[in-house]
C-alpha cells in the first residue's frame, strides 16, 4: 500500500492506454493524480477502443454501446455517481457501476471494468478504486515511463485473466 494512501476508495484517472508489446493486448493504466502511483488493467480490443475514442474527443456518427448505455441511464432518470473497482479475484479485475436517481435512491450494478471505465469517462464520473486492490496490484516508480517499463516486466500470461489472448 502507498504511505499516503487512505482507508476508503481512491479517486484515480485514465493516465494512458497502451499495448503490451508481448501479448499485443491493451492495457489501460490507471493512476492517482497527485503521485506515482499507477494500476494497469488488461482489456479487450472494444473496450480500449471506447476509452481511446473518449479520451480523443472523438465523435461517431451513431451512438457506441456506452453511448447508449449513458442514454438509456438518463432516459430512465439515473445519473452515474461513480464506477468502483473493487476486488481483484485469481487475476481478474471486478467493477461496479454506481448510479442514482433523482429521489436518491442508490443502485449498484456489476460490470467489467473496462466497460465501468468507458461509461465514467463519458458521464464525466469518477473512478475509484478499492484500497484493496491498490495493495496488491499498484505499481509505484518515480516517472511514468519506468511504471510502464515495470508493468510490462513483471507481467506473466497468468496475470492476465480473463483477456488472455
């Protein structure tokens, strides 16, 4: 665990999106803003493929999956709070996507967290992290360049879980 790390979830932001040159899979890195504190999660294609277009600014034509999942969401009177990544169970990131409707009523629902990720970045929502999962998946270097060296050098087939390819 990181010295400065609290008890509660920990606010982090999408620092970049990558390919492990090794697998070719894609890997986004999460990280806290205000140190060198960085989480990779290995994705599918589909899901970096939303994150990137996202963080691009990139505009389609027709609404993507979590385009419509935002609409369906606002059309049925919920707002996304937060997304959590929770727990990482054998390899395998688990997610949940917070959402609330106008009277407050809180409802939690399972996700992957590629797709938890892809929604928040369009909602404009946080994402948080479980201190948990921080502790045992964190990579912590004094630039971003030698985490993403240290990622990729530590990773094994094994640790990739579900989106071993």
């Amino acid at each position: 665990m990181t010295p400065t790390q609290p008890d509660g979830p920990v606010k982090m932001v999408v620092r970049a999106l990558i390919v492990d040159p090794t697998t070719s899979s894609p890997v986004v890195i999460l990280s806290r803003p205000d140190e060198n504190a960085y989480l990779p999660i290995w994705i599918g294609v589909c899901e970096a493929n939303a994150i990137a277009m996202t963080l691009e600014g990139v505009e389609t034509p027709r609404p993507m999956t979590h385009d419509l999942i935002g609409s369906l969401l606002r059309n049925l009177g919920f707002s996304l709070d937060h997304v959590l990544i929770h727990s990482l169970d054998d390899s395998v990131f688990l997610a949940s996507v917070h959402l609330v409707n106008p009277s407050g009523e809180v409802r939690v629902v399972d996700a992957r967290p590629s797709d938890a990720i892809a929604i928040a970045l369009r909602a404009g929502a946080d994402v948080l992290v479980s201190p948990n999962v921080l502790e045992r998946a964190v990579v912590s270097e004094s630039s971003e360049e030698d985490a993403v060296r240290e990622i990729l050098e530590r990773m094994r087939p094994e640790d990739m879980g579900e989106y071993e390819m």
